[in-house]
C-alpha cells in the first residue's frame, strides 16, 4: 500500500505527454521547468517587428526635402543598407531594385546601436537612423519632424537621412500586422493574460501598430541593450512575464524573462536563449502554449491528489484501523491489486493529455482549431503541426536537404518551399535531413523548383 509508484509517476508522466503533445502542435518546450512555467505567466511581452508583424517592411514612401531627389536618396541608403542585417534593409534593397537602382562603393561604413548607420560616399558623411541620431548630430529637424509625425501616425517607421549639416529626406516604410495578432491578444485577454509591446520604434509608430493589435500597453523607443531592463521592471512590479521575440536584439529579454518564447524562424541567438520554440510564426501559439501549460499542471495535480488519496485512505486499513471497531481488515491480494491499479488509473490520466485541444474564444485566421468558443467546428480542425486526413491523401513531394542542423533550419526550408505556388504546406526533419511538400489539390509542381527555392535559403536539395 505505501508503494509511491503512484506518486512517483504523477509529474513526469503528465509532464512526459504533455511535451510530445507541444511537439505535435508545433511548440516546442525545452525543459519541465519551463512547461510548467508557462502556467503561471500573466503578461505576454511582444516584440514588434517579426513578432506581431510579418518582419517583412517596404519602403512606401519617400520624401526628400533637400539636396537629393527620391532616387539619390535611395542610392545613398541602398548602399548603407546592403552592408547591415537589419530587416529595414531588405526592404529598401527590394525598392531600389524596382526603381533599378545601384550601389555605390562607400567607406567608413558603421553601425550604430539603437541609432543607426553611418558612412562616407564621394567625400561625405551620411547617416542614415532615427530621430535621436538626428539629435545625437545636432541637426535642426523642425521641417523634417513635422513631416514625420504625419506617417508615424499611420504606423510607419520613419528613417531620416542626414549629412553632418542637415536633413536630406525621410523614408517611411510599413510592415504588414500578422493574420493572428490581434486574435492572439484577444485570446490571451480572455485567459487574463495582459499583453505588452515593447519596441524600439518611436512612440506615435507603435502606438499605431498597437491599436491595430489591441495591444493596450506600449513600451516604446526602448534600446536594444534595454530590453532586458524592461523586463525586470515587469518582473519587480509583481508581474509573470513571457517575452516573445525573434531577433539578437531580443536575446537578453528572452533570457531575463519568466518565460522566454522564441519564433522558430527568428535567430538562433534568440532561440537559444529561449525556453520555449514556436515552429510556426503564428502568434496564436503563444496563447495555445499557455493553455497546454494549465492543462499539464491540472492533469499533475489531478495525478496527485488519487494518488495520495489512494495512500490515505490505502494505509490506514493496511495498518488495521477498522480492524477493532468492524473486524475490517486488507487482503495483501487486494492493496497489489489496488497499488497496479493506482499507478494505471495515474498513467491513464496523464495519457489523456495526447488528446488535448485548447478552447479559444478569439476569432483567427484558422477556422477549426482556432474557431471562436461555441463555434460548430471551434477546437475540431488540425492545430500547427497536425495533419488532416485530406493532406494524407493528396499529393507530396519528398525532398532530401543537406545542411540543416536545427529547428531553425527547419522553419527556414519549410518557409522557402512554402513560397513556390501549388505548395499548399511544407514539413522539414533536420534529423532525417528530408522535407515534405503537400501540394495543393490539382496543382502541378516542378521539383527542379522546389529544389532551387531550398538552394535560395541557403541549404542544398534533391528529390528523393
């Protein structure tokens, strides 16, 4: 009867099924400990750029407002830019190109922290970053700021280019707000989870985005190395935070935070910093990893309390407490019996958790697994990294890829292939170093694409 195999399995089993079912879903959970944090988190803290928004800015529109025209402005960013790994810079690339635009060989290039960038082309310094670069310069701004404000206003980062005497234009550009983003908030209102954005954009810019979102706090115009200042403030006010991000930037936070939420197709310094890698970059998966967490910490204490209610009620009985009063006393038989049937009936309950589904209340982007509460089909439909019978049957291409290492590698394939049209979804193992593609009914698809598309991102591909 005092056997603790009962007890002994109530936590790592729940916590054993549980962390496969994040898997299947999608999420994966880098440790127990941080399973079973995700239960106590109260505030979600989002990164904005290819966090709450697709990480996929564009330049729209450019204004000049002395010594170069549109086209002289973007010369002289084109060529800045090429030279960073900021997500800004792929944005103006693309515009450049379009216009057909080149690069010009600068000198002196530097990046500036949280500023921005400098360099010399033709024997002038230009520096290209935000307002507080300007002012760091000691350029007048006036004229430049008044324009600034208006497309701020409408949720786009504005980047002023300067020499060392004044300000030579303004470019705005605008990322596109995530499908789930908003749902994923709502939804973690309704779990009373607050959410937070916290940016480095100034304040108008993400005030905007956050409204789109529903996002209520906004902390903004934070440097990079402040993130994780941030944070701890959350944290000294009492408060449970999970940070959500994607960049080196994020890094620090992700570490300093409760919980750290990486997105799978972000940087590997943020997912190593993480505890926890969303395979997909859907922000409804950050609301779905929560909800698992309280379904894993409910099913362990469920585990316990019949597993010490077996002992309670099992020992006193052993040990003949009804034996003087009602001649009771407790065949060896049937404590065996009952000890098997303690540890079956904790295991049985732990198994359930393969089946679990979340109940949203939020509308998505997902009919189905992401319908709102009451919903005909709400909590039916496949979850993130769940298949349907209909995409067992249709038709897929195999590829095998060499050089992917990690999860990241994963997301980046996938991503890639994803792109190719007739791709309805796309599935990569780096440990088996092949990816799936599920096409889209009737769609006819070139491998040779495919496999140039895997090539594109930077890895190497062939039909199996």
């Amino acid at each position: 009867i005092s056997c603790p195999c009962a007890l002994g399995l109530a936590t790592p089993t729940a916590i054993t099924v549980g962390t496969e079912r994040g898997a299947r879903m999608g999420l994966l959970f880098k440790s127990a400990a941080a399973l079973e944090r995700a239960a106590d988190v109260d505030t979600a803290v989002f990164d904005k750029t290819g966090t709450i928004t697709e990480g996929k800015p564009k330049v729209r529109k450019i204004v000049p407002l002395a010594g170069l025209d549109e086209r002289g402005i973007l010369t002289v960013m084109l060529s800045m830019e090429r030279k960073s790994e900021h997500p800004l810079a792929k944005a103006v690339e693309e515009k450049a190109t379009e216009l057909g635009i080149s690069p010009k060989e600068i000198t002196g290039f530097q990046q500036r922290p949280g500023l921005g960038l400098s360099c010399a082309l033709n024997g002038e310094r230009y520096h290209l970053g935000n307002l507080r670069l300007a002012n760091e310069l000691e350029l007048p701004t006036e004229k430049a700021q008044a324009e600034a404000r208006s497309l701020e206003s409408e949720g786009l980062t504005v980047l002023y280019l300067t020499n060392e005497e004044k300000v030579l234009g303004l470019a705005a550009l605008g990322d596109s707000l995530k499908a789930g983003s908003k749902a994923a908030v709502n939804e973690l209102s309704a779990m009373n989870v607050g959410s937070v954005m916290l940016t480095g954009d100034n304040h108008a810019t993400a005030q905007a985005v956050a409204r789109d979102a529903g996002i209520q706090e906004v902390l903004s115009e934070v440097m990079p190395q402040d993130k994780e200042r941030e944070i701890r403030k959350l944290q000294e006010a009492g408060r449970v935070p999970a940070m959500v991000g994607d960049g080196i930037n994020d890094a620090p936070a992700l570490a300093r935070a409760d919980l750290g939420i990486a997105i799978g197709a972000g940087t590997d310094i943020a997912m190593d910093a993480a505890d926890v890698i969303l395979m997909r970059s859907d922000p409804m998966q950050v609301p779905l990893a929560i909800q698992l967490s309280r379904a894993v910490m409910r099913n362990i204490r469920q585990n316990l309390f019949w597993a010490f209610g077996y002992n309670v009620i099992g020992i006193p009985i052993a040990a003949g407490v009804l034996y003087k009063a009602f001649g009771i006393t407790l065949s060896p038989m049937i404590a065996a019996a009952a000890m098997s049937l303690s540890s079956v009936s904790v295991v049985s309950n732990a198994l359930r958790l393969r089946f679990f589904k979340p109940k949203f209340k939020g509308a998505t982007p997902q009919d189905g697994a992401y319908g709102p509460a009451g919903a005909k089909n709400a909590g039916k439909g496949p979850l993130p990294g769940e298949t349907t019978k209909e995409e067992d049957m249709a038709d897929k291409i195999m590829l095998k890829v060499d050089g992917m290492t990690c999860p990241h590698c994963e997301a980046r394939v996938a991503k890639s292939l994803e792109e190719v049209p007739g791709v309805k979804k796309a599935k990569a193992n780096h440990k088996k170093g092949t990816a799936e593609v599920v096409l889209e009914k009737g769609a006819e698809v070139d491998k040779a694409a495919l496999a140039a598309k895997v090539v594109e991102a930077g890895y190497e591909a062939r039909p199996e």
